[in-house]
C-alpha cells in the first residue's frame, strides 16, 4: 500500500545497505483504540529478488501492515525493508515478527538466530512467508523446528509451482476463509517437529505427480518425497500453526509456503488466511468472519514494488 502523507518513518539506520523500518500509518489514522494494550507487529521484508511481481517482500509486507493497521484490531504493524534490522531496537516489545524474505544460507535470520531464539523467549510470534520458510539443516533447521515448528528442509522438501486446493482446518486462523483454489510456488514435504509436536496442519492438499516432474535435487525432488506423494498418496501441509511449548517461549507461530507471486495478495482468502495467522501469533481475536481487508485495487497492488531489471 502506498503510504499517505501523514505516515511515520520510524526508524532509519545507515550503516552499509540502509535499512527501514515504516509504520503505514500515523497514529492519528489508526482505526483501533490507542493504550498500551495494542500489539505491535514488525515485519522483516528481504532484500529485492526475483522477476518483477515475484518475491516482492517489501511490497508484500508493506500492503499486509496497511491492512492490518486499517482493520479495528488492537495492532501496530511496522515494516522493516532490506533485511535484518541494523537496529534491533525494533524489535523491543514486539507481540510478533513476521518474516517474507528469500531464505536459504541468507535467510535474513540466519546470522542473529540466538536473538530470534530471544525474541520467541518474550512470548512473541513467529511468522514466516514464502522462501523464509527455509533455513540450512543443523543449527538453522533445529531453530526453526523449536520456534515454528517445521521448515523447509533441502533434499526432503520441494517447490513447484502448482495448482492448490484447499479446504481451511478448523482453527481460529481459517476464520472467514472459504474454500479457494489458487496457483503459486507452493512449497510441499516440509520437515516438522517429531509426530508433529504442537504443530496443526491449516492448509493442506494432494500435490499431483507432475509437481514430481523434474529429476531428484535440493529443491525439486527425492525418494523420501516421491514415496510420500506418488506411493502414499499423503495429503501435504503448505501452512500450519505452531505452539510452542514453556521451554521456547510459549508462543504462536505459523509457517505459509505460498507468496510467490505478488498478485495472489489480491485474492480475499489467500491474503485473509495469512492476516488471520499474524494476528493469532500476536495474541489478538481473530474476528469471527476474519479480519477485516477489503480487495486492494490495482493501484494499491503496484505500490512499493521493488526496482527491477
């Protein structure tokens, strides 16, 4: 979404790539009551990647802080652009951090996992969209598998781009969202917790085999996933919620495989879905009809996309 006039830069940090942090909307234009009850939301958007109307993170997080700002709840949702913030400062306080960022080795989070451990310690959320749902195995994998229950996983995990159906699990997340039908990149075989320790499957489908098309590799296929898909025909989680148990903080969080494409923002359920978890990981009631986001127009869906070749 396209900031008004009156929004509030609220942090500027310039050391190397500059990194910000915006809150969508002054104080004076927020549809929630104001007190210290309101929670505050801080997105982590990644760098620039990909074609232009994929992974655009900064226009992503942007356009889902403005809704979330515009919706009634008790919220305050502030967006961080370029990666991890210079100045962790934004994250004091926070009731959730939400990540949409390319993943892998440079995953945003990769080089500050003992803070993010920390963050998830205060009882905040955790969320993580699209490719931040990947982290190398090991010290990366065992985190992600503490703080929000799955991740995917090289060479188990794949990420084609394909046709999903869904029909929402039961759960205050799905409040609101009907059954719907949409193509993405939509990450499948993610690795979760041991017998799915806390862990609620709220999307979920059956890939079909052409998903399975192309030969073995770190992404796009392995025995482990084949078995599962062609042989066993086992239906696959693109997003679940996550409790944490005491020992990790005690907090919500959620994993959403989609994201891919920028457009797919302008689909009710699809962005709904995705408002719903962040505000369940913050700690606030999901409205009984989901929270409010009425369709972006193709205006507002062109704000704040990335610079691209």
């Amino acid at each position: 979404m396209r900031p008004s006039p009156r929004s509030l830069l609220i942090a500027l940090v310039c050391t190397g790539a500059a990194t910000f942090a915006f809150m969508t909307r002054s104080p004076a234009e927020t549809d929630a009551p104001a007190g210290k009850d309101r929670k505050k939301i801080v997105f982590v958007a990644g760098r620039p990647s990909h074609a232009p109307g994929e992974h655009e993170h900064r226009a992503g997080c942007m356009l889902l802080a403005d809704h979330l700002n515009k919706s009634g709840l008790p919220v305050d949702a502030v967006v961080v652009t370029n990666g991890w913030p210079q100045d962790e400062s934004v994250f004091d306080g926070a009731a959730a951090v939400v990540i949409y960022a390319d993943g892998g080795g440079g995953h945003p989070a990769m080089q500050h996992l003992p803070k993010l451990r920390e963050i998830a310690k205060t009882g905040a959320g955790i969320g993580c969209i699209h490719y931040g749902v990947e982290v190398p195995k090991g010290e990366g994998g065992n985190t992600f598998l503490d703080l929000i229950g799955g991740y995917f996983e090289t060479d188990w995990s794949v990420n084609p781009h394909w046709d999903a159906s869904f029909k929402p699990a039961n759960h205050a997340i799905s409040r609101g969202i009907g059954e719907f039908k949409i193509r993405d990149e939509w990450y499948y075989h993610m690795r979760f917790r041991e017998k799915m320790e806390g862990v609620t499957p709220i999307l979920s489908d059956l890939p079909g085999p052409e998903t399975l098309g192309r030969p073995d590799g770190p992404h796009s296929g392995n025995p482990h996933v084949r078995a599962a898909v062609n042989e066993r025909k086992e239906p696959q989680h693109v997003m679940w919620a996550y409790e944490r148990p005491e020992s990790f903080g005690k907090g919500r969080a959620f994993g959403f495989t989609g994201g891919h494409f920028h457009k797919n923002w302008q689909h009710d359920d699809h962005r709904g879905i995705v408002l719903n978890a962040i505000a369940w990981i913050a700690q606030v009631e999901v409205p009984a009809d989901g929270v409010k986001s009425p369709t972006p127009t193709d205006e507002e869906m062109k704000a704040n996309l990335d610079k691209k070749g």
